[in-house]
C-alpha cells in the first residue's frame, strides 16, 4: 500500500494525490487520507493506519512538504521508504512564519497555526534518517521552500533535481514511474 501525505493547508483532493491514485489504480492501494491540521493527530492518525496495514502489507510513503516532513518521522520510526517531494525538511522553523490564521487550499476552511503546533513539530525531527529509505524529489524552483534545505538534510539520498518549476513539483507525474521503481526496487 502507498499512503500519500499531503502538505499544509491540502487534503486528500490535492493535484498530486489525485495523479498518484490514478498512476497505481491497477497496482497497488493509494490512501490519501485528509489530515488534521494539528501535527500530533496528523501524526496519530498516520501511525495507526501503518500498524494496521503493516500487520498484512509493506507500506510506502509519498510526502510532499510538510507531508515530506512527516514521512521521514514516519520512515524512521517504521523503516519504510519515502518518496518526498519538495519536502519541508526544517517544517518545525519553516512552519513558524505562518502563525495565525491559515486557509485549507482545498475548501477554503480556515484554521489557527500557532506555537503549540511548532513546538509539536519539534518533537517529530529526526536528526539522523536513513537516507537509503528517501527517493528525494527537488525543483530548483520552488518559491516556498530552499531545495538546498533538503539537500542537506539528506545528501546520500536517491535524488532526483529538476531545474525550474515550483512548490507544486510540476513535473510530479511524469515522475511516478521513478516512485514505482524506488518503491519495488532493494533497498
């Protein structure tokens, strides 16, 4: 099974998860759950569907920024392989500028990120992952996020570095036959 993570303020309607279902329909499940905005029932929430499909099933995790942020929690703590696109790999600082009132991209609900939400975040940092588990999916440029971050975070990961596009990974599609292969290939 996959489980696509989505990002902050998106759901399980977003574009990427949408081509991801698509992509695997006659492959593999694709759960694309919509989270809580609030990171430990994100978290949780994620934690308990993994146990229960780990009892039956291999999982894999596609995370796209702060849903890349939670996949490398999330592959630590279970050993699983990630693809994580234009990740927020520093989501517990990026994240701190966006205090306040925040909309959800897809319905247009609106909800209060605060200091209780970083500092959640700051308890899910991994410091050392396992960059072997990681396809790392960058676009040079995303306006949101410096790729350079995730570079660092995570040199010796499998890597693909696109030049231009943006936050979004436009190019997200074309790349899901690379995710299959990570995913089905050893490691």
């Amino acid at each position: 099974m996959i489980i696509f993570v989505h990002g902050f303020g998106s759901s399980s309607y977003s574009t990427k998860a949408t081509q991801t279902k698509e992509y695997f329909k006659n492959k593999e499940i694709v759960l694309a759950p919509s989270l809580p905005y609030v990171p430990h029932l994100a978290i949780k929430t994620l934690e308990e569907i993994i146990e229960y499909v780990l009892l039956k099933e291999d999982v894999h995790l596609i995370g796209s920024s702060l849903g890349g942020f939670y996949a490398i929690y999330l592959s630590d703590k279970y050993n699983l392989k990630s693809a994580l696109v234009n990740p927020a790999v520093y989501a517990d600082e990026r994240l701190g500028l966006y205090r306040g009132m925040a909309t959800n991209y897809y319905d247009g609900s609106k909800f209060e990120w605060c200091d209780s939400h970083i500092k959640e975040l700051k308890e899910l940092v991994v410091d050392k992952p396992k960059e072997e588990k990681f396809l790392l999916m960058l676009q040079k440029g995303d306006e949101v996020l410096d790729y350079k971050e995730a570079l660092k975070k995570l040199p010796n990961s499998n890597l693909i570095l696109e030049d231009g596009g943006d936050h979004s990974f436009t190019s997200y599609k074309k790349h899901l036959k690379d995710i299959d292969i990570f995913f089905n290939g050893s490691n």
